[in-house]
C-alpha cells in the first residue's frame, strides 16, 4: 500500500459527504491506498456505515473523544500502514489526480519529506475571491522562497497543511503533532521541521478546492481575529519599549508596502488583472489586520491587563496568517 489518507471530521456529514465523494473518485489504483476517518468527537455518528457507503475504498472510521484536530491527525497516524500519510479537512474536495501527483512528486524528488499544496476558496460572493487571491499571496510571500523549474517552492517558512503528505517515518521520528494544541498544529510542525533542517516542498500552482461559507464581513472578523493573536503573542517581546510601535503611520506604510510586494508576485504569477480587479478588498483586509493592531496597542497601553494571551495555537497561526 503506497498511500494513508487521514480525513479529519468533526460535525459537518455534509463536508465529509463531499470529500469522500472527491476520494472516490481519484484516478489511482484502489489497493494502493487506504481512507481513514477520524471523527473528533461528533456527536451524531454517519447514519449509514462509511464503509457500506463506499464499498470502492479501502475505509476505515474512528470515532475518538473530541480533543481538536492535532489528537485526531494523531489518531490517523496510528492507524496508518502507508509510507506516505496525507491529512485531509473534511471541508476539502481533491482532484482527480491527487496522489497520482503525489507520488510523482516523490519520485522527481526523492530525499523530500513533505508535499504541501495551494488551496482554492470556493464559496458564494466577493468576499471569497478576495480570501482567495489574499491567501494565495500572503502564502507565497511568507515562504520567501523562488519556484524552482518544476514550479515548486522550497521553504522552511510555511506550515505544513493544505492535504499535505508526508513520509510516515518522519512524522514518526519527530513525535506526531503536538496535542496540547487545539489548532494551529500544522504551523509548529513546520517550525519544528525547520529547526531540524528540513524543508517543505510547496507545489503552489496545483489547487485543492476548500469550501468557504464566509461573507466578507465575516473575512474581515477573521482578519481581526488574527491581528489579536498576533497581537497577544508579539506584545511580551516589547513590553518595554517605549513610544508606540503600530502608529498609524506605520500600519500605512506596512499596508501599502505589502501591496506594492503583492503587485510583482501577481504579476509573476500571472495575476495581474485579478489584483487589479481585486486590490481594494485586499486592501481593506490589510487595513483590518494593522488597525486592530493599532487599536490593541492603544488599549494596552491604557490598560496592559486588556489584552489576553492567546493559546500557542492561536499565536502561531495568526502569525502564518497575517
């Protein structure tokens, strides 16, 4: 059996419906990979078996207690027989050539460790598309890192999400995901990697689908949501500096600083007229993220007990994300 496929679920039967319909449909040899659902704790279990529904696929599911997705990334490593893990959102629909590329990455690339892909935000109005084309940017500028001549990004700078597959022998060696975390597992398995010297390869022009139910309004709560974390985790390291550090003067020039990045790597990427139609709502994204930043730091200077700590999780996956 050459591939494991961990799908993590927890309270959306309609979400997993899809995903594991996009599973079998994958144009790959059926005794070469296994499914294996990994139920965080709903509290509804599928009305029908998951393996009488898809009798095509080698399936197994796990109801485990609810602890958050690093204990059920986890629970799917266990079970796993494979050489190559993939961890799945339930929310993710694969094309049809998932592992097919998958495992060609593996043979162009043989001393790899991980894969990871670009995901694509599918979902009703503007809002989405603006997420898209922000994700898509944000993700290529933190990796800092060119496209080699197989369009992929070498990166010590990414986490390590979006369906990505691994070497079960890594995740082994290097203890799994930490399950103190109840998010944001993905981005300090990435920096513990990067610690060790191991890279994480980025195939950024191939797109896993990720159903979006968010407005825009809600988009740019999540932009709040991330400045605090941020925010939160980065206000310890500078509790005694003096003056502000997010005047509004500088969250401007950040803001317009980004843009100005953002418009060579759409261009580069062949993006251009998307940002053109695009940049006002990833300008208000920006704004959003900074000004909370600014206004967090106003308020904690006029009260430092204000602003909570965020979990680890949090912290790090505001800092991804930002």
């Amino acid at each position: 059996m050459r591939f494991s496929l961990v799908v993590m679920t927890y309270r959306r039967p309609e979400a997993l419906r899809r995903c594991l319909d996009s599973i079998a449909r994958l144009a790959y040899d059926r005794d070469a990979f296994e499914v294996i659902v990994v139920d965080d704790g709903s509290a509804e279990r599928p009305p029908v078996p998951l393996a009488e529904a898809y009798p095509d696929l080698r399936l197994r599911y796990e109801w485990i207690r609810h602890q958050g997705v690093a204990a059920a990334r986890n629970a799917g490593l266990a079970l796993a027989q494979a050489e190559l893990v993939a961890f799945l959102a339930d929310d993710y629909i694969l094309p049809p050539d998932y592992l097919a590329r998958a495992e060609r990455f593996f043979q162009d690339y043989p001393d790899a460790q991980v894969i990871t892909f670009n995901v694509r935000s599918v979902g009703p109005g503007l809002g989405c598309q603006v997420q898209q084309l922000y994700h898509e940017l944000v993700l290529l500028q933190n990796a800092a890192a060119e496209p080699d001549r197989n369009g992929i990004i070498r990166t010590f700078k990414l986490p390590a999400s979006r369906a990505a597959v691994f070497r079960r022998e890594l995740l082994t060696r290097v203890g799994g995901f930490d399950p103190q975390l109840r998010a944001g597992e993905d981005g300090e398995l990435g920096q513990r990697l990067a610690a060790r010297g191991i890279p994480l390869y980025f195939m950024h022009r191939y797109y896993i689908d990720h159903h979006e139910g968010k407005g825009f309004r809600e988009f740019l709560t999540q932009r709040r949501e991330y400045a605090t974390s941020y925010f939160a985790v980065t206000a310890a390291g500078r509790a005694d500096a003096a003056g502000s550090t997010w005047t509004l003067a500088r969250c401007t020039r950040v803001v317009a600083e980004r843009l100005r990045g953002w418009v060579g790597l759409s261009q580069r990427e062949g993006k251009l007229l998307r940002f053109a139609l695009l940049w006002p709502g990833l300008a208000l994204f920006l704004l959003r993220f900074y000004l909370t930043l600014h206004q967090l730091e106003r308020a904690a200077r006029r009260a430092p007990v204000a602003v909570a700590a965020p979990s680890r999780a949090q912290a790090k996956s505001a800092v991804v994300r930002g």
